[in-house]
C-alpha cells in the first residue's frame, strides 16, 4: 500500500492482492508448486528474471501477503517469513554471516537463542561474545575486528531490561556490523526498532503476532539488500519454510494485533502495580513501573511496556514452584502472547538448558516467575497468583 496509512489500517488491509474470484478475505493458496505458461517463462522465473510464484518452499502468495503487511507494519523494505521464531534467527545468521565472523549477544536473551550462538553457530566457526547488561559501553568492549553482528532481546527475556537501540545502532555503524533486535515482547505496535536505527528486525510469529497459540512462525525483515540477498537465498536452499496456513493464520492475527497488545498492556501494568505490593515479593521486572531501572528509556523508545510481568518470589525454587501449583486458572506454559495468561518458572524450562553461570549472567534465579498476561479479567488473575502468594 503505497499511501501513508496508519498501522491500524495496514495491519488489516496491507499485503491484500485479490484472486479472479474478488475474495473479500485474504485467500489460502495450499499448493506445493505453481504452473508455468511455457518453458521460457519457467526458466525466466527459476533464474529470478521474471518475478512470480514457482514452488512454495520459497514462494506463495499467501505467505508474501503475510511478509508484505508484517513488513508494512515494521516499516521494513522486506520481510522473509519462517517457519519458526528460532529459525528466523538461524536464517538471519546463516543468510549472513560465515566461518570467521564474531558475534555480540546480549546475556539476557531467550535460552534457546544463548544455545544457537553459544553452540550451534560455534561449531561452524562463528564466535560469539554475550554481554551481560544493557551499558552500551559494555557492548563496544565486546566489539572485535571480525564483529559482524550485534543481536539484542529488548525488552529481554525474561528479566524486561531495555537496550538502547540507538546507542548500540551506533556501535554497529562504527564497527562495519548489523543489529539485529528481537521485537518479539512489543511488536511494531509499541516499538519499531528499524527506526531507531536498527538493520534487522527479527520475530516470533507464533508469540504476538498469532495471538492465540495456535501455529508456529517466524520473520526476518530490514532492507532488501541485506535480508532479501542473504536470508532469502538461505531459506531458498535449506528451506526453513513457513506453511501457507500458518501464514492465513498468521494474517488473521495482525489484524487484531492492536486491541489486544493494548489491552494486554493496559493489564499488565494493573497486575506489576498489585505484585508490587505483595510481602512475598523480592522485586518484580516490567518497565511501565517507575522503579525500573530503564523506565525512562523505554518511555523514549516504547509506546507501551508490554504485556510480559517477571518477579522474584521470597524462597527461592520452592516458594516460586508452590506459586505455580497454586494456580487454577492461569496455564502453566512457556508459551507467551496467547489470549489465556500463562505461568513459567524460566530457570527449570525456558532457561534450564544454561548453565548456572548463563543463568547468573541473564539474571535468572530460582525463584523468578515470568507472566505473560492475556485476555483473561485482571480480577480473575490477581486471585489466581494470591493462592500461591498467601
């Protein structure tokens, strides 16, 4: 859509190419391949000379109506969707980086995202340095000669500390690297890092931006000549492909991305005042409280907080675990973004495959609790956590 929309309208109508049939709704291609009118125009399109669909690891028209609203929504000049969040992340190092690069990873970032650059990558000659803490001057120490890309969570999984996009943009700029951020807790609804000077934007599709748990998704978006030539041949060949369906779903959910980030957001911060208070709490980690640490960072670069609540229950693993039990509405899932509020004990499941010393770093102890708050009525949620919390 070339006209200057707002994302509430692009969100819905972004990406929209009708077939002959005049579909109202976004149409579902379930095909493996597509038909060519003639020899000359197969070969035309496998050699990338004439643009069109030619087998859907790597072409289908409802996956590019996906790619074209998500991407009209980060205000990105391309977007390659995936099949997965962690494989929007290897398509994005494997598509652009090679045996002899460096890495700068923020400590603070998903368990599985510390084990593909800490082991995976490692193992083809990619080296990684994670920086703990959000202090750009921290980050440019960790910067060497052969740094070729810096990768950040903000706000961070799943203590919800902020880095400043800008600042590290700099340090990548000055360094010759990429940054790629992690939108995954804010989407482009409250926060959109290609504007503040980030290369890349990396996400989840099966958090957000579904919204209701239902399908797996990735996306990989920037501009065109680093994410089209490098992602897009990668996804090409090895094909971390993201389904036809997965992208219809995917599509539905963007459209009502905005009421629910919102009133998801709006909840959250009810329920990180109402923790706050609570004796059996050490401290609770959501930056729409004026005691986080970066609460006026992310007042500058955010237009929400999120709806993603972590804190420290007083006890440790026992005390964390019994809050768990205790619970009989919320579900106890790692799974976030969903309408249903979920409950994780990061150290035994998102994080548990870390080291201690990785846990120490990310700042991840035995008795944190992340919330992911959802549609469910805040009363309903308050009562559910004041069982285990008693």
């Amino acid at each position: 859509m070339s006209d200057p929309y707002n994302l509430e309208t692009l969100a819905v109508r972004a990406g929209t190419e009708r077939s002959q049939f005049g579909e109202h709704s976004d149409a579902l291609f379930l095909t493996s391949s597509f038909v060519f009118k003639s020899a000359a125009q197969a070969a035309e399109r496998f050699a990338n000379r004439e643009p069109g669909n030619i087998y859907s690891r790597f072409t289908n028209p409802t996956v590019s109506a996906f790619e074209q609203r998500l991407a009209a929504l980060e205000g990105a000049e391309c977007c390659i969707a995936t099949a997965s969040g962690m494989s929007a992340i290897l398509s994005c190092a494997m598509g652009l980086l090679k045996a002899g690069d460096h890495v700068v990873c923020s400590a603070q970032v998903f368990g599985a995202t510390v084990q593909l650059f800490g082991g995976i990558l490692k193992r083809f000659g990619v080296e990684t340095t994670f920086v703990a803490g959000s202090a750009p001057a921290s980050w440019q120490k960790a910067v060497q000669p052969n740094t070729r890309l810096l990768f950040v969570e903000t706000p961070s999984n799943p203590t919800m500390e902020i880095f400043d996009i800008g600042a590290l943009a700099q340090i990548a700029k000055k360094a010759g690297a990429l940054l790629a951020v992690d939108n995954v807790f804010c989407t482009p609804i409250l926060q959109r890092p290609l504007d503040l000077g980030a290369d890349i934007v990396v996400h989840s599709v099966t958090k957000y931006i579904d919204g209701q748990g239902r399908v797996l998704g990735g996306a990989v978006l920037g501009r065109r000549a680093a994410i089209y030539d490098g992602v897009y041949g990668f996804l090409r060949t090895a094909g971390p492909t993201l389904s036809a369906f997965n992208a219809w779903i995917a599509l539905k959910g963007l459209e009502t991305l905005r009421v629910r980030i919102e009133a998801q957001s709006a909840a959250a911060l009810e329920l990180a005042r109402w923790l706050e208070k609570q004796p059996n709490i050490e401290r609770v980690y959501y930056p729409g409280l004026a005691s986080h640490p970066q609460y006026a960072l992310a007042k500058k670069q955010q237009k929400g907080a999120g709806a993603i609540v972590s804190f420290d229950v007083k006890g440790g693993k026992e005390a964390a675990w019994r809050v768990v039990d205790a619970t009989r509405l919320l579900s106890i899932t790692a799974n976030l973004g969903d309408t249903r509020t979920t409950i994780t004990h990061p150290a035994s499941t998102t994080h548990g495959r870390l080291t201690q010393e990785a846990r120490n770093a990310a700042g991840i102890g035995d008795g944190l609790l992340r919330i992911a708050v959802g549609l469910d009525h805040i009363e309903d949620i308050r009562t559910d956590l004041a069982r285990g919390l008693a």
